[in-house]
C-alpha cells in the first residue's frame, strides 16, 4: 500500500513539473480603445491544474508600464479548473502603455502567494483623449413629426431633429 502511494504521488508531482500552469487562455483589455476619462479592466481567464482560487491580485504603474500580478492558489485536487477574473487598472492619461499581465501559482500548504509558477502576457494599450471637435457646429438638416412628415416648430408636439454631425434629437416644444 505504501509503494502504491508513493507511486502515485510520484506520477502526480511529475504532472505538474512538466506542466505549464498557470496557462493564461485569454487576457483583454475593457474597453479595447480607451479615452482618458474611461475606467480600464483586465479580463483574464487563466487554467489551474488544480482547484483552486484567486487569491491576490496588485496592481503597480511605473510610467508607461502598468504591471498586474494575480496569484492563484492550488489545492491538493488535481482536477483542472479556468478561473475568470476582472482587474480593475485604473484610469490613465492620454499616452502608450504597456500592460505585463503575470499570472502566478502559489502551493496549497501556503497561506500566501509564494510565486512557485508563473506565466506572462504583454498588451499594449493606447489611452486617446477622444474626438472632441468643438470648432464645428452642428447645422439642422431636417426636423419631422411623429407620422414622418416634414415639421416647422409646432408647440405641444413632439419633433425629430436630424443634424448634420449625424445625431438626432427628440424635441417638445411647449407653448
């Protein structure tokens, strides 16, 4: 009975030696052309060969790098799970950034992240400030009412106004 089990685990920790875990699947950025006003997340899905959980993710910006660490807890069943996560980075001025997502695994006997295993995924990211054009004013192209037909300004009736920038609004006159 002892071989048995020394036999088994030797075949299980052989596994895992030769494994790649933690295997990042897919990490994207939200939204994927960011404005400087916009809240930036990682959305990552990463497989364990063990059970297991998120247990610490930090996030540090040094310049342009931008450098996220999730560590991922094993357990002692060996079954394979895909943990999806969301990581909130931040808003960030106009500019290029690299983004280093790091995936790491810590071992089940410890408490915290002890950084056993590890993986990386680089992703750039461009911050734009938008297209704000304030120089141009939008001109009137047509206005209608409810039915389709062409309307000058009628009170107590509501109007669709088509403008040359492509926007429409919905207008209540009232009298």
């Amino acid at each position: 009975m002892k071989i048995i089990l020394i036999i088994i685990f030797s075949l299980l920790t052989s596994i895992k030696v030769f494994s790649q875990f933690p295997y990042i699947h897919n990490v994207q950025l939200i939204p994927s052309n960011p404005a400087s006003a916009d809240s930036i997340f990682i959305i990552s899905k990463v497989e364990l060969n063990t059970q297991g959980y998120l247990l610490e993710s930090n996030v540090n910006i040094n310049g342009d790098i931008i450098s996220v660490e999730n560590c991922y807890r094993e357990s002692f069943l060996f079954t394979s799970i895909y943990i999806i996560d969301t990581t909130y980075i931040g808003m960030h001025n106009e500019g290029n950034y690299m983004v280093l997502f790091t995936a790491y695994l810590s071992s089940a006997s410890s408490p915290i992240c002890d950084y056993t295993d590890t993986n990386q995924v680089i992703l750039g990211l461009t911050v734009d400030l938008g297209e704000i054009d304030f120089g141009n004013k939008r001109k009137l192209i047509r206005q209608i009412d409810l039915t389709g037909r062409e309307s000058k300004d009628l009170p107590n009736t509501i109007l669709f106004r088509k403008y040359s920038d492509g926007t429409t609004d919905k207008v209540f006159i009232v009298e």
